[in-house]
C-alpha cells in the first residue's frame, strides 16, 4: 500500500517534574499494534501557532495540563526525522521545549482525538538514567541528552503550567 506523504512542522512537549523526570506517553502505531513504544507529547503546528503555542495546545489536549505559551523554555533540540504512521509516510520537523509541572500533576486523556485514545496504552515519568538503562523503545532517541540539557544546563523556570 503506498503511504500517503505529510510534511509536519511540530512542537514537543516535555513536562518536567520536581524530580527532573520527564513524562512520556507509550502507545503503537496502529499498523504495528506488537511494537509499542514511549514517545513525546506534542504534535503539529496549526495555522498561525507558534511552536510554544502549539507545545502548550499539545500538552493539554494530550495529558489534560494547561499552561500558557510563554512559561516554556527552550528550544533545547531540533530535527528532522521520518517515520511512517498508520497511512502516512511522515516528514516532521521537531523542536523539543520544557515546562516544570507540580508532582501533584495528574495526567488525563480526556481531550485527546480518538485515534490518540485507541493507539496511547499508558504514560510514566522517566528519569535520565532510567532511559539510560531500559530496554524499551522511546523516542526521540537522543532524549537523554535533551532531558539532560533541561535539568543540568539551562535552568528551567519553576511555577510553570497548572493542572
């Protein structure tokens, strides 16, 4: 089946706990249901968003957090990857930025589309060194280094997003 191409220009989201866990969401891709995998929260730039725009729209329709465009910091990575998803043979360019939650912060799927729903199984704060060490699938697979510029370089500002 030839796949249908689709340019994407995304913002990814990683909330950051007082821990310096990041939150992921593990799902599949729903022609591959037997080869899930963790990933970022985030997704494409509607018309007229800036990439913070569209990394606070993302959070809160992905997890339920609300927060305003301006409490992420970042950029801390860009990239260009491609990858194929359900019909679609993807070209996304990312940019990944960071926002500090509350570790009361309590993750709902509530507003996410429905194909998110059926394709996302769970969600788990990951450490560093807990990436580091797993053997499991995640992606963007440089996400060590990026989480690592987040809580060992630049600072991030605390009080940032609300639940």
């Amino acid at each position: 089946m030839t796949k249908i191409p689709l340019r994407r220009f995304t913002a990814r989201a990683l909330p950051i706990d007082g821990q310096d866990r990041v939150l992921l969401l593990h799902g599949f891709d729903p022609e591959r249901p037997d080869e899930p995998f963790w990933f970022t929260i985030g997704g494409a730039a509607e018309d007229g968003e800036t990439l913070q725009e569209a990394a606070a729209r993302e959070l809160f329709e992905e997890v339920g957090f609300r927060a305003n465009a301006d409490e992420f910091s970042g950029p801390y990575g860009s990239s260009v990857i491609e990858f194929c998803w359900a019909q679609y043979a993807i070209t996304q360019d990312q940019t990944f930025f960071a926002i500090r939650v509350g570790d009361d912060a309590v993750v709902s799927f509530d507003h996410m589309e429905q194909i998110e729903k059926d394709t996302t199984t769970a969600y788990r704060w990951w450490s560093a060194e807990e990436l580091e060490s797993t053997g499991e699938v995640f992606f963007p697979e440089d996400l060590v280094s990026i989480m690592r510029k987040i809580t060992v370089g630049s600072p991030v500002t605390e009080g940032g997003g609300s639940v």
